[in-house]
C-alpha cells in the first residue's frame, strides 16, 4: 500500500491543494486579513500569489499552505502549533548583522488547523503524553488515496520507477 511518505512532496502538495480548493471551499477559506500579510517574518514582501484563487483559476497560496499543513500533520502528528511554527520558520534578514531564526505565524496556521478542524480531516487530541492535531480517519483515507493515485500516474510515465524504488531501498 503506498502511502504519502513514498510520494514527493511538492507534486503532493499541489494536487491536495487543488483537491482541497475544489472539493472544501465551503469550510477552507482565506480570511480577508490574509489578503494583506506575509507568508512569515522572514519575507520582506507579501506574495505575489493571490490568496484565493490563482491567475489561472486554481487555488491560491492559502489552499498551498493548508495542504502543506495537512501533510506535516499527517507525517508528524500528534503535532501542536509551536512545532508548525519552526517548521515554517525562516532566517531573518538584520542587514550587515547574521540573521536570526524566526519562527512563523502562528496565527496563519492555527487558522488553517481550525479550518481543517471543521472540514473533519484534522481533530485535536488532548490525551496522552503527546498532545497537539492529528489526522482523522477521513483525511488518511483522502490523503492515501491521493498518493495512490500520484504514484499510479508517476509509474505509468516512467516503467523503471519500482525497479529504481527498489535499488535505493
């Protein structure tokens, strides 16, 4: 059985966001204060990438971030938000001095925990020695089945992917 750990990580995250922005736009949705913030402390601009939709009519960076976030829940949970945020940190600019680690809004991804709360693919666990945000049955389901189908789609283009997968194991 594959799972999202035998998929690479950016072509996953592309096609959950689109998932996500097609199939949950009722429950995952910007806030309108993400129209005009940064993606972290360490960026100096906020992006040039819409929040909502994309140019093209695909999901915008909020739809990026929750799948991202989504991911690292499922790959690391139980997780809590102040592990996310030195996920998301980033080196800091201080002109001619070294730069500073940064972590990175927590705002940004207790929103998006929240929304993947309501949407039923994450819940929070309270019990236990680990405590923090885990996938539900729903989101394994949904998030498996998308690496199936990534991994299907990758050996269909490419024959020699399972004897390559097999040599590096």
């Amino acid at each position: 059985m594959v799972s999202v750990r035998d998929v690479d990580g950016q072509i996953f995250v592309e096609r959950l966001a689109r998932y996500l922005f097609e199939n949950y736009k009722d429950t995952i949705k910007p806030p309108n204060w993400a129209f005009f913030i940064k993606t972290g402390p360490d960026k100096e601009r906020n992006p040039d990438f819409p929040v909502d939709v994309d140019y093209t009519g695909g999901p915008g960076w909020w739809y990026y971030r929750a799948a991202s976030i989504l991911r690292k829940v499922y790959l690391y949970g139980p997780i809590g938000i102040s592990r996310l945020r030195r996920k998301y940190s980033g080196l800091r600019k201080r002109g001619m001095e070294p730069g500073k680690v940064v972590r990175g809004y927590g705002k940004l991804i207790r929103e998006i925990l929240h929304q993947l709360e309501n949407s039923g693919l994450v819940m929070k666990v309270n019990e236990g020695k680990k405590k923090g945000r885990v996938v539900t049955n729903n989101g394994k389901s949904l998030l498996d089945k998308l690496a199936n189908e990534i991994y299907k789609e990758l050996n269909n283009e490419n024959k020699n992917l399972t004897d390559y997968i097999k040599s590096v194991s």
